[in-house]
C-alpha cells in the first residue's frame, strides 16, 4: 500500500516537473504547437526508482530569512559554518586542487536543508557535514534513522518532506549530540531522518 502511494505521489511529481518544463508562454496566439507526448513509461518508471521521498528532520524554531556564508577554500582545505543553523562543513587538506568559492546557505524555515555552490563540483576527498541536534525533533530513536539527503533541484523541497536522488550514511555522536556525514559532490542536501 505504502509502495503503491509512494509511487502514485511520485508519478504525479514527475508529470509536473515535466509539464512545467515543456510549457511555453502563451505570447503567439496564432502559433499552435502540437501537444507534447505522453512520457514513456520507462522514463516515468527510471525518475521514478531513482528519487526516494524521505522526512525531513525539522528545526525547534524555525530559520526566518536564509543564511550564507561564503569562503575562498584551496588545496589547504578549510571551514564553513553557520552557528544559528547549528552546521559546520569541513573542507580536508587535498580535497580542491585550485583555490575555489565556496557557499553555504542555510535555507529559511524549519526544514534541515542547505544549499551549496559552486553547483556540480566534485571534491577528491569527501567533506565532512555536521548537523547539532540540538534544537531539532531528533531523538534517540530518530538519530539511528538519521541520513543525509541530495537533492538536485530545490523543487523537490517540501515543507515535511523531500525527493532526493541519493541517500548517504552518516553517524551520530550521543557525546555531543551530533550527525556527521561525508559530501562528495555540490548542490543541495538535507537531514532524512527515516525513509517513506
């Protein structure tokens, strides 16, 4: 049942992603275009498999407007962090070969979720993302379901919850009350905490 919904709000996510990006303005009345065909249903089954929707874990007190830092990072690697987000990425020795600008934004509102640039780098050692938990619906039980989550658009953002394209393991630090998980490529991630 859960599978079956899972794909009926899936389907219905991907038919709207794609009407609204064959959509045309309407500026030629006189010009008629034939109606798009209908996505095959191997394109709809592939977008489908390959995004997963997860919840999202949320702040206590929510972001009112977004933060960004921004930082010149080279071969030395380096350090972003947002205090009021509660987030820290650290950037290890190796990991760019040439000095580059690096940006985090914290986004507003009470979902855990961040977006990174330059979009579609990739780094030759991972970095490290750490999430405090304090100050989020975190609990024991949560934590061990903790997972971060790359998504390569913000439309696929909900309040709640989210579609992401990748999942990764990380680890929680009971001691400081921490998640860590490793990024190796740029755009957009968020704290899953659990999956449908």
């Amino acid at each position: 049942m859960i599978s079956s919904l899972r794909r009926t709000g899936l389907l219905a996510v991907a038919v709207a992603l794609m009407a609204a990006c064959s959509s045309e303005p309407a500026t030629s009345p006189t010009t008629r275009v034939a109606a798009p065909e209908a996505p095959s249903a191997d394109l709809v089954g592939s977008l489908l498999n390959s995004l997963h929707l997860i919840p999202v874990l949320q702040r206590t007190t929510a972001l009112a407007a977004p933060i960004t830092v921004t930082q010149t990072v080279g071969w030395a690697g380096g350090t972003l962090s947002i205090p009021q987000a509660g987030v820290t990425v650290t950037i290890p020795q190796g990991a760019l070969t040439t000095p580059t600008v690096i940006t985090m934004t914290a986004r507003a509102g009470s979902a855990i979720a961040y977006d990174f640039g330059p979009h579609g780098i990739t780094f030759a050692k991972p970095l490290s993302l750490k999430q405090k938990l304090a100050g989020t619906n975190a609990n024991l039980v949560t934590g061990l379901l903790l997972q971060l989550g790359y998504y390569p658009d913000p439309s696929l953002l909900g309040g709640t919850f989210a579609l992401v394209s990748e999942l990764i393991s990380g680890s929680v630090n009971l001691l400081d009350w921490s998640f860590t998980a490793p990024v190796s490529h740029f755009s957009g991630y968020v704290i899953a905490c659990g999956r449908e």
